[in-house]
C-alpha cells in the first residue's frame, strides 16, 4: 500500500496543459527543459500522440512528456493543487474547455488561460470560477514560437495565492534579463544556470489584470510594426533604396538606440531573397494587405471608452484596415493623382532624419499604452507597477528592445511619471530629434507618401505639450448647439455656464 502511494506521487506530474498547437507544443517542451513534469491533453488526440512520439526522438528530457487520451485521465495525473494551462482559441473555444475540465476539479485548483483573451472575459471567469473554489489566472504569454520555446514574456493576474503556486514554474521559463543592462540573458535556454537576471514575468494584479496588459502590449505591437513599415516606405518611395539596402540600414540601427528585435527581423527580412526567383527580394513579393486578430483593435476601442489619447495605436489600426481594401485601392491609383516629387537632398541625412522619427514617434506610443494602462488601474482599482511591466517586456516578447531599460528606469525613479515623455531621459531625446522629425512628416507629404503613424505621434507629441488647444471653440460649440455648457478661464474649474446663443434662423449679429 505504501509503495503504490509512492509509486503515484512519482509519477504525477507538476503541471498540465491542454492545447497543442505550436504554442503549446513549444511551451510543453520549454517547461520540460527546466526540469518539470508535463501531461499534456488535446481534443483531437492523434495531434497528441503525434507530439508525444516527437518528443521521445528528442532530447531526454522530453520524456518528461506525458499525453493522454482522456481529459479524466489527464486532469487526475497532475499534482494537487492541480496546475492545467489552456491554449486555445480565445472566447467560446475557452469558455467550452472550461466546462468540460472543472467537474474534474477540486478546490484549491488553478486554471490559467495562456490565449490573447478580452480581458473582461477574465474578470467574468475568475470572478465565476472563485465562487467553485477555482483559481482562475489569465496570463499573457508573448513572444510567438521561438518565445514560447525559448523564454516568452509571461503576465499574469489572478489571485496572489494562485500566483505563489504557479510562480517556481513561471519564472524558470520565462525569459531571463540581466538586471542593470536588460539585455537578454541566452544562457536560459535548454534550462543552464542563470546568475545575476531577472525573469520577464511578474504578477501583474487580480482579475483581468495580466490580459489587459497582454493587449495593450499587443496595441504598442502594433503601432511598432506600423512605424517600421512607414521608415521602409520613406527610403523605398523617396530615396528609391531597394531592399537589401534598406535592410543594412535597419541592421545597422539595431546596434544603437533603436536595437530591438522587430528592428532584427526587419534587417533580416529585407535581405532574404525570394526561395521561387533568387534575382527577387521576397518583401517585393508579399501582398501589401496584412492580417490582423484583434487585440489591437481592442486597445484602441478601449482607449476611446477611457478618453485616453491613444491616437497613434489607433492609427496603426487603422493603417491594417486600409492595407486590406487592396482591390480599391488599386482602382483608386490609376484615378486619384498625387504631387509628383523628386528628392534632391542628401540621402544620409534624410536616412538619419527617419531614423530620429523612428525614435521620436516610438517614444510616444509606448507613452500611450502606459497612458491608458494608468488608467486602466484606476477603472478596475488595480495597482500596477509599470516599472516591473517595462522590465518583462525587456526580453521574451514582440516589443522586446533596449529602450525599454529606460523606461524601467524611468518609472524606477518615479513611480507616479504622469507621462512618459517628461522624464528626462525622453525628453531630452524627443527635444533633439524633433526637428528630424517634423522634416520627415513634411517630405512624406509633399511626396505623397502615407505616414499616418508618424504624423499621429507627431500630433500626439504636440498636443500634450500645447498649454491651449482650440477645443475652447469646440466646447462654445457644443454650448451653441446643444447647451452643453462650458467653463471659464477666469473662473474656478467645475464651475458650469451657459450662454443664450443666436438661433440659427435668428439675424446674425452685426460685425
């Protein structure tokens, strides 16, 4: 009796995960290199047996990988408090799977949702799931496959208890940053030994809190990408570089101040030739309509529902939605004409120039998504650490970059940083670049070349440093037409009047 009790502890494994497609195979076997036992369980099982026979070809330590067929089978072969990761679709696919796994469960068990859910979705579930006695943890899990395989960028909310059990896990894979630098730390991988790093995982806050940071992540993601796209348009459309050129000069930033790893992958797809015809560079090759799954989308919808200036994120948006009417754009182009410019200035400047929009706009949108995550904090009463969310952004994920050292210590220096753009770090670099800047958006629009991400920093960046802005005639406005009322410079804020205005139909007053 006492032998099969031992024998059955043995043999339980420390953590579940149920899903496997890329990710999840990959994230499998990232906590099977750091030493943890894995059951893993799909809904079609020959995906699962599929992987398990994958794994026992691999290293040994994917023998630590054990599937099942059944989900009863899968639930009861994890160590109690039972640990279960689910990746799957986000929404009705999640909500199924919790179902079908929580007459499984006991007490005390947590579920952690591993997908891009909506973030209110996660309040809804943790909120559903305590009343059964279920931990709930939705956690962001950034990085794509090479992340998940690797050391991802994890943020998790949930409950601080189910945060103390999940956490050994959590920060053995996730990616590891050296402290003061916060330059990635490879020595993570295949699980060596890691001296002087930080993990790039922290527990965000309760309830939806890890998933609402996972998407306005996404948002920054977006507008990051937006930003690339617009530098690699200027040099193509105005400097007539081709893309092997171009992808020297992205390399050749990625060793200074905008080294990051969409900076990287830029450098390195603009030199790749295209695998069908190697005189062809593949960017020339890739339709110019491009995808999109939503959370960026929904960062932007948010920063509207909160009255958060998040212009530039939406203008990312909003590029991805332009990008995918190709057929009328086409039609368009052979009717609508724009100035027909040629550049005669020096190249090296003007390619210094994007570079310093590049920084500058870059500034301003990460200053956005800590703008609306402020508040966002005061919305859902969570008290976020931005300087701890800066530093897991260092490593693991899509935004990963040096600049984000900076950020971590600006918030370090100053937890209640108002906006990101006064410290002084920041402002010092917006102040030196901006003359670049405002050259680059006049160049693109006397060539005719669609910038809106750089214009919509731009904008942002003059705005908030605007004492007076003209909404003074919007609001007489709205006063005008609909009594809306209004306040007065020359009178205490929050006090309210209203003006008889002419109607409409009335005589104009005499000027």
């Amino acid at each position: 009796m006492a032998k099969k009790k031992k024998s059955k502890a043995t043999t339980q494994s420390d953590i579940g995960l149920i899903g496997l497609a890329v990710m999840g195979q990959n994230l499998v076997l990232n906590m099977a290199d750091h030493g943890y036992k894995v059951s893993v369980f799909n809904r079609t099982t020959s995906k699962m047996t599929d992987f398990i026979a994958q794994c026992k070809e691999r290293e040994p330590s994917h023998e630590r990988v054990i599937g099942y067929a059944k989900l009863r089978d899968f639930v009861m072969s994890i160590k109690r408090p039972r640990k279960i990761i689910m990746l799957v679709q986000a929404g009705f696919a999640t909500d199924a799977t919790i179902d079908s796994v929580l007459p499984l469960l006991q007490k005390g068990d947590i579920l952690i949702d591993g997908g891009n859910a909506l973030w209110t979705d996660t309040i809804r579930r943790e909120k559903d799931l305590a009343v059964k006695g279920i931990n709930f943890v939705g956690s962001g899990v950034s990085g794509g496959e090479l992340g998940a395989r690797f050391g991802p960028s994890l943020m998790p909310g949930g409950s601080k208890e189910a945060w103390k059990s999940l956490k050994p896990i959590w920060t053995a894979i996730a990616a590891q940053v050296d402290r003061k630098t916060g330059k990635p730390n490879e020595d993570y991988q295949a699980g060596k030994p890691v001296k002087k790093a930080e993990p790039c995982t922290y527990h965000i806050g309760p309830n939806g809190a890890g998933h609402y940071v996972k998407m306005v992540h996404n948002g920054i993601e977006y507008i990051d990408m937006q930003l690339i796209c617009e530098a690699y348009m200027l040099m193509k459309t105005i400097l007539g570089m081709k893309p092997d050129e171009m992808g020297k000069v992205f390399a050749r930033w990625n060793k200074g101040l905008l080294d990051s790893f969409l900076v990287e992958i830029t450098a390195d797809i603009l030199q790749q030739r295209d695998p069908a015809n190697k005189k062809n560079f593949l960017v020339d090759k890739v339709l110019d309509t491009a995808g999109q799954k939503g959370t960026g989308k929904w960062t932007a919808v948010n920063a509207l529902d909160m009255g958060i200036p998040a212009n530039a994120i939406a203008e990312a948006v909003f590029a991805r939605c332009l990008s995918a009417i190709k057929d009328e754009r086409v039609v368009a182009s052979k009717k609508l004409k724009g100035p027909r410019k040629r550049y005669s200035g020096s190249k090296p400047a003007l390619v210094k120039a994007i570079h310093d929009a590049l920084y500058s706009s870059k500034i301003c949108a990460y200053a956005q998504g800590f703008q609306l995550m402020a508040e966002a904090q005061n919305e859902y009463d969570w008290k976020l650490n931005f300087g701890k969310i800066a530093g897991i952004f260092r490593g693991g994920c899509i935004i990963r970059a040096r600049f984000l050292q900076k950020i971590t210590d600006a918030y370090t220096k100053n937890p209640k940083l108002q906006n990101l753009m006064l410290d002084p770090y920041f402002k010092k670099a917006l102040h030196d670049s901006q003359r670049n800047w405002r050259k680059v958006v006049v160049l693109a629009t006397e060539h005719g070349v669609p910038v809106p991400a750089f214009m919509s920093a731009l904008s942002y960046f003059d705005g908030y440093r605007t004492a007076v802005l003209p909404a003074n005639l919007l609001q007489a406005q709205r006063d005008y037409f609909g009594a809306h009322t209004y306040e007065r410079t020359d009178k205490k804020r929050g006090q309210f009047f209203h003006v008889d205005w002419p109607e409409p139909d009335r005589p104009q007053l005499k000027v």
